[in-house]
C-alpha cells in the first residue's frame, strides 16, 4: 500500500489524518513542518505527501519547491486559505491538489486515491525482457545476468537491443550497419563480427541467444 508523508505544525491534524489514512491501509510517516519533510523525504521514499501551508521554519510552498527538486513526489496542499489565487501559485509550483481547511477527512482520503491513481496512471512502463537470469530493460538501458549489471560498450547495447527488438528476424550485417552504426559510418561486415563477439561475452552464459546465420549475419533466438 501507499506511503504518505503528513506534514503540519498541528500535532491534532497529524493524528486524525493518520489515523484515517491507516485505516484505509496506507502506511503513514509524520513531519512537523517543511524542513523536517524536506529531511525526510532525502532519507526516505514516499508515494504522496500531505502538506500545510502555514508552518514555522520553512512553509508548504517553500517545502514543495525543494522537495521537487528530490524527488517528483504528488503533493496535497492544506490551507485555511482558499483565495483562487493561492490555488494558482500553488498549481504552477508543482501541487497537484488543494484542500482548504476545516476539511473532511473522508473527502482527503478521496482526494488522496485519486491523486495516486494518476500518478500511478502516468508512470511509464518499463520495457523489460527477461529469460531465466538473464534481464534486458530498453527504458533504463542496462543488462542483468543472476541480478548482477552487466557493463557494456555503448555500442553493445544499441547492438543488442536492436537485435532483441527484432527477435528471432534474420538480419544481415549490412542491416546491422546500417541501422546500429548509421548510413555515414565507413566500416565493413567485420566491425559487426568484432561487436558480435563482445556481446557474446558479455552475456557469458546466454551468448548462445545470438545465432550465427551463415553467409548473411545474425539473428537473436526468440526467448519462450
């Protein structure tokens, strides 16, 4: 379940918001004002934070600031304030919702789910192919063998993935070249042979995946 970040100089409001959002499942870490969130938040990793305005040492406003600058954490601002304009600045600074106090705290509970589900709605997938232990994620460009980063020429990857995206296709090394190395690169089939053969052993134990098709070039077999 998802983790919050109460944050408000008001130790009532902390408890009753943390005793609804525990009962709703979520897992719940207090601040007492904006530079005890700005701490806890580098030390620790939160799904939403919910944050007063109006604090001692450092505000909502300022705390949100520095807080996006980390790490690009969901923020629900509480305010006793609900001037259109304090809304605005608070949308252009990066909040992503406004509850204006007295609140209900069912209706925060509410406010918090939708907010998470876009959240959750608008991170990317990771592309990612695995084949017993072996790992190849396109979105963070790396390789893992038994979980362990397998370290690879720039050159590797763009060979490799272009050969997994097109598993199981017969392609030639002027295709490669072409693609992988570009239309101004002046090389031959060789330069292909030579990469071909860093990447196996770079894959150790699955270099086997890459096929050799005699006379034309290669082809990566198709992970079942």
């Amino acid at each position: 379940m998802a983790k919050i970040l109460v944050v408000d100089d008001e130790a009532k409001i902390r408890a009753i918001i943390k005793e609804y959002a525990e009962f709703e499942g979520y897992t719940v870490v207090q601040a007492e004002d904006g530079m005890d969130a700005v701490e806890k938040v580098r030390a620790e990793d939160f799904d939403i934070i919910v944050m007063d305005i109006m604090m001692p040492r450092l505000d909502g406003y300022s705390a949100c600031k520095e807080i996006k600058k980390i790490k690009p954490i969901p923020v629900i601002m509480l305010s006793a304030r609900g001037e259109e304009y304090d809304k605005l600045f608070g949308f252009e600074i990066g909040v992503d919702d406004y509850v204006v106090k007295p609140f209900s705290p069912k209706e925060l509970m509410a406010r918090i789910k939708a907010v998470l589900a876009r959240a959750n709605a608008s991170k990317p997938e990771e592309d990612v192919i695995t084949y017993k232990g072996l790992e190849i994620n396109f979105t963070a460009r790396e390789v893992k063998i038994d979980g362990e980063r397998v370290a690879m020429t720039p050159k590797e990857y763009d060979l490799l993935f272009y050969l997994v995206k097109n598993m199981n296709i017969a392609l030639s090394r002027e295709k490669l070249l072409e693609e992988v190395w570009g239309f101004d690169f002046y090389g031959d089939d060789r330069t292909v042979d030579t990469h071909i053969k860093m990447l196996r052993n770079s894959l150790g134990p699955y270099r086997n995946l890459i096929i050799t098709l005699r006379g034309m070039g290669y082809k990566f077999e198709k992970i079942r």
